[in-house]
C-alpha cells in the first residue's frame, strides 16, 4: 500500500482546516473501541472536470452505518454532499479519493458510548489502483482465507463501521504474508462472502454471480453500479449464495469497490482461472466502467456529479 498522498485542507466538524491541524486527542473513543464509520467515495476527471461517483448513495450509506450504531450526526446529508464537492474543489484536485469519517470523539472513557461528541471529516486524497494498475489489466492472485467473516449477529457487515476492518485486516495480512494480493472470507456458514475491502464475482458459461447481502457483506455501491451495467449489457446477473468451490470453477472472477474499482482475478489457491489474464466478460465491464469518466459510455443512470 502507498503512502497517504497529503492534501492541503480536510473538511473538519463543518470547517476547512489545514491538512495538519485535523487532528484528535488520544483519548478519543473510537481510537480505544472502534467506535466510527465511514465512506470511500471517488471524484474522477471527465471532461467537464472533477465529478463524484454516486454521492447520493454513499452519503446514504454513511447514516445507514451510524443509524445502526445509534450515532447522531450533527450535520445533514446536504451539508455532507456539499463538503464532498468542497474538498476536491479546494484541494485543487481533478481526480480523488475521498473518505468521509464519522467518529464518537473525546469524553467518555469506558465502552458505553452514547455520552461521547460525534464528530465528521471530510478527507480527499489522490489515490491510484488499489490492488496496483497491473492488477487492473492482468488481474490478481488470491488465496481464500482461513479468517472467516463476521456474522451478522455479531458484527452487522452492513454498516461500514471501523471496527469491522479488524476482519479485514486479519484477511488481508494473512493473504499477503502468504504471497498473494488478497484474500476472499467465507461467512460462518462456508459460504463466500467477499473480499478484505472489495465485493466478489463470478462468471460460468456467460452468467454473472454475487453473493447476496445475506453473505456477512459490505452490499457495495460499485457492486450495484456493475451490476446495472452488466444488465444493460445483456448478461444475466444472479445473486445468490455460492459455496467456495464455484471459485476453482470460474471462466473469470473480478473484485468491484470504491477503490478496486473492477479488478480481475487471475489465480485463487494457486489455480488460474480461465486463460489467467482479464477475461472478455471482466473486459467488457471494466470498459464500460471506466466508459463513464471519459464519456464514452453515457451516464444513463445520473451517477456524476460535477463539483
Ligand atoms: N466490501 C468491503 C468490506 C469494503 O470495504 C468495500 C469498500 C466494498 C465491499 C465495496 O464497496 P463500495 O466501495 O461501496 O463499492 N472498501 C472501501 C475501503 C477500502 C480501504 O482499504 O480503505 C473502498 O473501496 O473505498
């Protein structure tokens, strides 16, 4: 992983301060319990600059996740959509990463948290491909995890809460000491879920495959968009539980997220899958994905907004 690529203002608690000075105490609660959720959300370069990707549902995506966790927060969904606009306009970036932060700040110690302050950031950074600008062409190696993913009762995989990227972590360190690129968790009950930071699918005889929010998933935003693309497209796409053999099976396998964006797979266990490079299914996506940002594909469904 890259270092962070500073920037020079963070929309901090409804103000833009320097890059240097968005800092917290150490006795911050989410710091000591986890106790924050967040957003990844992409600007991309188009021809009539700067444009997010899906605002609306990410904004949404970020009450839903402290809804869950009974966390207020002191500022509306415009007032975040409007400082989403903000950090990349004034950070003078044509492209970026932006990571909004909900977190329960500095004032309580012990683990009840509903007497804590809830604060909110607003990060934009430049980031490239997450899993390299290789992967994206040629696709990557993954092993299946030996960590499992949180379930449901215990950890609800649908807010994207801090605290559940210690899963993640466990995932993907142990994937990467093994010598691969990732790893892909099976839920408690064996059956796949998705990867440390990416949504998962499958392709056999032309059909396209994901597993269904009930899988300990986070149900991504990128996941939706490829999911309509693809359909746009003409293939069927099916969600549904899959056991982990369909892995070893696949004519192609891709990983979508904010930062993923659609990344191929190319190897799982060790096993190539299909001709062991992007496959012409993976391709087509991929290219009509990236279709969006350079205007070759329409924006049929509204997902950009200018800043
Ligand atoms: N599952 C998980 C566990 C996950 O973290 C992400 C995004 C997704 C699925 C895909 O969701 P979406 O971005 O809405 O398509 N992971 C974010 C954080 C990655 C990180 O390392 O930080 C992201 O891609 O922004």
């Amino acid at each position: 992983m890259p270092s962070i690529n500073a920037s020079k203002v963070i929309w901090f608690n409804g103000q833009l301060v320097p890059w240097e000075q968005a800092t917290v105490h150490v006795m911050t609660h989410a710091l000591h319990y986890g106790s924050s959720v967040f957003e990844g959300i992409r600007a991309y370069a188009t021809p009539r600059g700067p444009a997010l990707f899906r605002i609306q549902p990410h904004i949404r995506r970020l009450f839903d996740s402290a809804r869950i966790y009974r966390m207020e927060l002191p500022f509306t969904a415009e007032q975040l959509t409007e400082a989403c606009g903000m950090v990349v306009r004034e950070n003078g970036l044509s492209d970026a990463y932006l990571r909004p932060l909900v977190w329960r700040g500095y004032g309580v110690l012990g683990v009840m948290p509903i007497d804590a302050p809830v604060e909110v950031m607003v990060a934009a950074v430049t980031w490239g491909a997450y899993l390299g600008a290789e992967g994206l062409e040629r696709g990557v190696d993954v092993q299946v995890s030996s960590w499992n993913r949180v379930a449901s009762n215990t950890l609800p995989a649908m807010s994207k809460a801090g605290g559940n990227y210690l899963s993640s972590q466990l995932i993907v360190m142990e994937a990467v000491r093994n010598g691969y690129v990732e790893g892909i968790a099976l839920d408690v009950n064996g059956q796949l879920s998705e990867g440390s930071g990416e949504n998962l699918f499958i392709i056999r005889d032309g059909v396209i495959y994901t597993p269904p929010a009930t899988a300990a998933l986070l149900p991504g935003i990128t996941r939706d968009a490829v999911m309509t693309i693809a359909r746009h497209l003409g293939y069927e796409v099916r969600e549904q539980a899959l056991p982990r053999e369909v892995l070893y099976l696949a004519d192609e396998i891709f990983f979508t997220g904010t930062a993923a964006e659609v990344t191929p797979v190319r190897s799982v266990d060790r096993l190539t899958i299909g001709s062991g490079t992007r496959g012409p299914i993976t391709t087509h996506i991929q290219r009509t994905f990236f279709g969006l940002f350079d205007g070759s594909t329409e924006d049929r469904w509204s997902w950009l907004t200018h800043v």
